[in-house]
C-alpha cells in the first residue's frame, strides 16, 4: 500500500494546530485560573503545586512542539522546494541513480497541496527543461525526464533514433562513446530549446525503434529521458483506461516542478558506501 505523504502531512499539522488553538482558547486560561485560585486560598503558594497545575496535558505538549516544525516543511515541500532521489538509469549521463536532486515547486504555478490545484500561474515548462510529474497511469509514482513537446508540438522519433520537433531535426554532436547493454552506447551532446545537455543512444541493432509519431494535446506534454534506448517514457505509454489520442501524454495537473540541482549522490545509502559530493552542481 502506497502512502500519500502530503495528505498525510497536512492531517498532521491540521490535528497540531488544532491541539495548539484548543490549548489557547480553553485549556490555558483555565489553567492559569486554577493557579489563580490557588495563590488566593494559601498564605505561602507551593511552586510543586504551581508546576503541576500549568503542566500542559502530554497531547497538547506534542502537538504545540510539532506543530511549527511540520508548518515549515509543509510550506517548503508544497509551495517552494521538494527534494527527490533519482532511482533508476533512465536520465543518463544527466542523472544517475543515487543522485538527490532538488525540485522547484513554483516554475509553473503555485499548486495547493494534496489536490495539486494550480492556484497561482507563475510559469510554463519549456522545452529541455527537466521535470518531475506523476505518471499519468498511476499519481502515486513521480517520474523525472526531459519536456521535448509542448502543446501543439509534431513529435517524431525515427528508426535510426532522430528526433524530430515540428518538422525540425535536433541538433545533435557525438561527444565520446561508452559500454553499452548490448554493445557499446554513444553520448551527444543535443539542443532543445534553450537547453544543451547530453544524451545517451544504444547502438546495437536490437535498439532500433519503428518510426513514430505524436500530435501532443493542449494542456500535456510529451516526456523523453536522456538515456534514450533505456527510458520508460511518452514514447511507450499505452494505458486503456486514458484516450488513445492522450497516450504518452503527461496533462498540466501532474506536474510536481522543475528539477534544477543535485546535492548529494549515494547510489548504495549504506554506512559502508559514504555519500558522494562530487556530481553536486545545477542540472541542465
């Protein structure tokens, strides 16, 4: 059973607050009206007595201490920034598995939490932009890969791994090459839109995809990850419950934000295996 931690976060500040305004209202001032009364009825007040009857019940006393602490992050994880763990290949060599990465909450639009409704328009997501969404086919799972279509876009992806954008073929340039699953694997370093980042092509003839093509809808977006031949993506979605003309697609309300950093790599979280800084920098 998966958990939905930001409705579980919310519930938990609602019950802390709710306690901490309780206390205030109602168990406070009687409180200080029984100590009050005490002082009153004795020449020489007890400070034991005193303590005892200000001591705030134990549920109340969680609740007051939590209930800042659980404030904070459920503004810093719903409205500003939310951190994620990369757990899969699919970004390489722009993200490895291990990799903890940072997402800006607001790039394109200030969301209320739990029900994902864009209140505020702040932004749109720009082609090479990378971006966590939830997958269209279960909300529960976040996805991270790179925005090739905005709405309106032609998408085509052609047999000898091209991609073409409204016609246009993406410029790319061989920069090194590396062990492939079945061969050897070539990187490029590639141009979409404003961003120039590198991706990854498996050059073994069992990688060959057919032709294909997509007309994206208004309001979604077509995914792609930058490993191209090892990436669960827009490109493979086929989900019956959603209309054909919507497969692949990622709609507008399951954006989560734009992933602009990483701050820490640990692949293997284990004490034998320390985390690794070097790969900490901004993601392009």
């Amino acid at each position: 059973m998966s958990l939905n931690f930001p409705l579980l976060l919310v519930i938990a500040v609602a019950v802390c607050g709710l306690l901490a305004l309780v206390d205030l209202l109602f168990l406070a001032p009687r409180r200080r009206s029984a100590i009050a009364n005490y002082q009153g009825s004795v020449s020489q007040p007890e400070m034991a007595v005193v303590e005892r009857l200000n001591k705030e019940p134990l549920l109340v006393e969680y609740g007051k201490s939590f209930f800042p602490v659980l404030f904070i992050v459920l503004v810093l994880r719903s409205f500003l920034i939310e951190p994620f763990q990369i757990p899969s290949g699919s970004m390489k060599p722009t993200l490895e598995v291990g990799d903890f990465i940072l997402v800006n909450k607001f790039s394109y639009g200030i969301r209320l939490p739990v029900i994902d409704k864009k209140v505020i328009e702040v932004g749109d997501p720009q082609r090479g932009d990378v971006m966590v969404f939830r997958y269209p086919s279960d909300p529960n799972v976040n996805y991270i890969k790179r925005v090739v279509g905005l709405p309106g876009d032609q998408i085509r992806y052609t047999s000898d791994k091209k991609l073409f954008v409204n016609g246009q073929a993406i410029a790319e340039q061989l920069v090194g090459t590396e062990p492939g699953t079945l061969g050897s694997a070539e990187l490029y370093k590639e141009k979409l839109g404003e961003a120039e980042h590198l991706i990854r092509k498996e050059m073994s003839r069992y990688r060959m995809p057919p032709d294909q093509q997509w007309t994206v809808p208004a309001g979604h977006y077509f995914m792609m990850g930058d490993n191209r031949d090892n990436s669960n993506d827009s490109r493979y979605w086929d989900d019956p419950n959603i209309p054909k003309e919507l497969h692949g697609m990622v709609p507008d309300q399951n954006i989560v934000g734009k992933a602009f950093a990483v701050w820490m790599s640990w692949p293997e979280p284990k004490l034998s295996h320390f985390p690794n800084l070097s790969r900490v920098g901004l993601i392009k």
